[in-house]
C-alpha cells in the first residue's frame, strides 16, 4: 500500500511542477531569456549524432540542424545526449527543448509530442545483388526479402509488393549477411543504414546495388512539446530560412552526400509532414 | 480475467494457413534431422564399440565438440560459415532448395547425432561382456554379435533416454528461426508481432510443443512395452 501511495504522491508532484511551467508564459520566451536553446541529440547514430573520435565531441547531420536552429533563434546551441528510448519522456519532462535524434513521424508519437517540418526524408530501400535479374523495384515481386524481425518497414514492403516472401532475421547484420550469401533476393532497410552496411564490404562494394523506387518514406522531424505553438512557428521559420540559404543542403552533403560513405542525394525539401 | 483473451485473433484471416505452414516446417525439420541424428547416431556408437583406438578417438572427438557447443552456434556456423567455404554453384542450389531447412536440419541432426550414439554406447555397455563373449565362441563375427545379440538388448536399456532426446530434438527445432526458417516458434512471433495478442500467441504454441512432447513420450512408453514383452 505504501508504494501506491508513493507513487501517487509522485505523479501528484509531477503533474503540478509540469503544469507549473506550462502556465509560465510560453517556452519561447524562457529559450530567448536563458540564451540557450539546449537539445536532445543521440551519441550512437552516426551520421546523424556520434561522437567525433578526434575532438571528442558529439558532431552529425541532428546536431547541426541544432545549431542551424539556435543561431536562427538567436541563442546558444546547448547539447545534451539522450538514450534512444528516453529521448521523448526527457522532451515532455521539459529536460530539453527540442529534440534531434533521429525521430521518425508516426500517428502514435505526433499525440505525445509536436513536429518540426521535415528536416530529413527516411527511405526504406531493398538492395539487391548486382548483375543479377532484378533491375527495379518491381522485380522483385514473388522473390524472397530479408528483414528484421519485427521491423516497421515489413508492412510496407508487403503493400507495394503483395507476393515477396519474407525472411526475417534476428537482427541487421544477420539480414544482410543472408543477402550477401545470396540466400535471400533482396534486403529492405533505410537507405542511409544500407550504405553503411555496403561500405563495410570494402572492395565488394559493388556487388550489392540498391533498387529504385524506395518502398516507403518515413519523415523525420524535430521534436517539441504539445502546445507551444509560439515556439514551433519559429522552429519552422528557421527551418524554411536554413532551406533557402542553402545550409540544408550542405549539411546534408556534409554528412550524407557524395563525398561520405553514404553517398545518398537529397530527394526532398523541408515542408509540414503529411500526417 | 480470461475473458479478456482473445483466440480467434490468432486465427483469424491468413495467421491459420500461417500457423499450419508453421506446423509443417517444424514437423519437417523434426523429421529430417531424427532421420540423419538416428542414423548417425547408430554408426557412431558401433564405431566406438569397434575397440579401433583411431575410430574411438575420432567418435569421441565429434561427440565432446557437439556436446558441449551450443546448438545455436553449430545452427549459426552452418548456415552462415560454412556455404562460405563451398563452390558458388553448390551455394546458389541450396539456396534455391530451402536452404534455411536443409542446414538447419544438418546442424540439429550432427548436433543430436553425438546424444543418440552416447545413449546407445551406454545401452551396449550395461550388456553383461558374457553375452558378447558366448556369441563369439558360437562363431558370430562382430557385426552379426551387434546385430543380434547385444544391439537389441542395448536399445531396450537405451529407449527412455532415447525418447527423452527425441523430444529435446523436437524442441530445439525451434532454433533454427534465428536463421529465418518459418517454423512454428517464427510463425507465433509473427502473428504477436502483428495483433500484439502476446499470451495467445505463444499459448498456442505451448500447446503445440507440449501435446506433441507428450505424444512422443508416449509412443515411447508404448515401444517400450511392447520390446519388454517381446523379451519375455
């Protein structure tokens, strides 16, 4: 009995401090006076959040659009790395401002929290051996594809392709490895992990070819509290002014382009997410 | 709070054709790898009861590795390490023909192999030597002494254990969905995976493996009568 009560008293504690700040005036006004805006980014997901093995800080594609945004807003960028699970208790808890950390839209997370445009364009891709009979997408109907168990992209594929065979795996490496043995067709997965898993093959690089169209597009945005709608208008502005002076672009082609290992192109500009 | 549970969502739409092709490629895989761990397992065990001190080291070798590595690594090794190590056109007619199937049931099959063949070494060895000694100076030469005089008595000393490994070899069938054979443990995950209905789903399959589990003991307890009264 007395844990119920503990928690109780908690949750009583938690709600009155959280409303406590939403009546503070709008978070807007608290990031300009602070001076920072502090936001939540990942230290495991190269491109878009690592830690740079030189200088030891957490650098990539989230954390620059961090900084693009601060500087629009006129404060500090303020870093503060997440755990991939925490990531959207820690915004709605009011530890951090934004979030960027690789946060994909869907119907169940947009109740939660508020989206940004989209500053990044997820596609899931199958690869394919090279050389080999599938030359497109639609080549691959009735072929087996590997997959990760229980992965999001496993309905996708099966919408634009009802008659693949689907051969999951326990995890990523296992899927692709399966593709490189040749003993699945194709592997589906997002394009920018595709190429990672392309360039560890080194010189075999080119044995394995990524097939256009992309079965499905999952839309990322920045990440904010519900109901602070002063601060997500600006957000967006910054976003929509990073588009037009071309700072989107290069960040992307700074972590993403042809120059990276991922060599990806842009295939989309910031705009709302189709919900 | 058993109102709660939903069945019918486990088999509703595709998920029963699912579950039965599940049921299916268990029973296969089963069937295979008894097949080669049964047969194996004879030769090995009469390689061992040969006394060739070349062959009893090699036996004990193959025995001690597949005892004492786990299952899932030799599952593992053979579907990932060793096509590898095989010519392309080799390669590409496996992968054509099942190869989740074929290697997962070599891995099972080598795997059990090593428990059937120890079964029966310990069965020929609680056949007092009197017996192995009297055929010989009868004038039965060694595999005609096997064959009919200790081996039958062996493998009605051997049958409960036996039994029991046919029944850890129907189980650990289950492993091979690591390497993305469709069998029955794959096939309940999918379906929780996509209704969420997680004590169902895996109810189902408790009831699957525990009915068929117990049939086997049965059949087991059943051959065992019936050897025990043919001895008499």
């Amino acid at each position: 009995m007395n844990r119920y009560t503990t928690s109780i008293a908690v949750a009583a504690f938690l709600a009155l401090t959280t409303g406590a700040s939403v009546a503070n005036a709008d978070q807007l006004a608290d990031i300009k006076t602070r001076g920072t805006l502090v936001c939540g980014v990942l230290s495991n997901g190269a491109p878009f959040g690592f830690q740079d093995p030189d200088s030891r800080e957490i650098v990539g594609y989230d954390v620059d659009f961090c900084k693009g945004v601060a500087k629009e807003l006129g404060v500090k960028p303020e870093l503060k790395v997440l755990s991939l699970d925490a990531r959207i208790p820690e915004l709605t808890q009011g530890r951090v401002d934004i979030l960027a950390a690789v946060l994909g839209y869907n119907p169940q997370r947009a109740q939660q929290i508020t989206f940004s445009d989209t500053y990044f364009v997820s596609n899931q891709v199958i690869a394919t051996s090279s050389g080999g009979a599938n030359k497109t997408l639609n080549d691959m109907a009735g072929k087996r594809v590997s997959t990760i168990k229980g992965s999001s992209n496993i309905p996708m594929v099966q919408r634009v392709l009802p008659t693949v065979q689907i051969v999951s795996y326990d995890d990523a490496p296992s899927a692709f490895m399966a593709l490189v043995q040749k003993k699945v067709d194709g592997y589906v997965l997002s394009e920018s992990l595709m190429h990672r898993f392309i360039d560890k093959l080194g010189a075999n690089a080119n044995t394995i070819t990524i097939l256009t169209p992309p079965v499905g597009r999952e839309y990322w945005g920045l990440g904010m509290k519900k109901d602070e709608p002063k601060l997500a208008e600006a957000v967006n502005n910054a976003l929509v002014k990073m588009q037009a002076s071309g700072e989107s672009q290069q960040i992307f082609d700074k972590w993403l382009g042809t120059a990276s290992p991922f060599k990806m192109k842009r295939d989309f500009t910031t705009a709302p997410i189709p919900g | 709070m058993f109102g709660r549970l939903d069945f019918s969502a486990v088999f509703a739409g595709p998920f029963a054709h699912l579950l039965l092709s599940g049921v299916i490629k268990t029973c296969e895989l089963t069937a295979a790898s008894w097949m080669l761990a049964v047969g194996l397992g004879v030769m090995l065990a009469v390689l061992r009861a040969s006394g060739i001190p070349v062959a009893t080291k090699v036996v004990a070798a193959f025995v001690a590795y597949h005892q004492n590595v786990p299952m899932l690594v030799q599952i593992l090794l053979w579907y990932f390490g060793v096509p590898t190590l095989l010519p392309d056109a080799a390669q590409s007619w496996v992968n054509a023909h099942d190869g989740e199937l074929i290697f997962a049931s070599i891995a099972i099959g080598l795997c059990m192999s090593a428990y059937f063949s120890e079964d029966l070494r310990s069965g020929l060895r609680s056949v007092h030597y009197g017996q192995q000694e009297a055929a010989r100076s009868l004038g039965l030469g060694f595999f005609a002494t096997l064959r009919y005089v200790t081996l039958p008595q062996a493998i009605r000393n051997a049958l409960p254990p036996f039994v029991n490994h046919t029944v850890l070899l129907f189980k650990n069938t289950s492993l091979a969905m690591t390497i993305g054979a469709a069998e029955m443990t794959y096939v309940v995950r999918e379906i929780e995976n996509e209704t969420f209905k997680t004590f169902e789903a895996y109810a189902v399959a408790t009831l699957f493996y525990l009915a068929v589990s117990l049939g086997l003991m049965g059949l087991g307890a059943l051959a065992g009568k019936r050897i025990q009264n043919q001895a008499r």
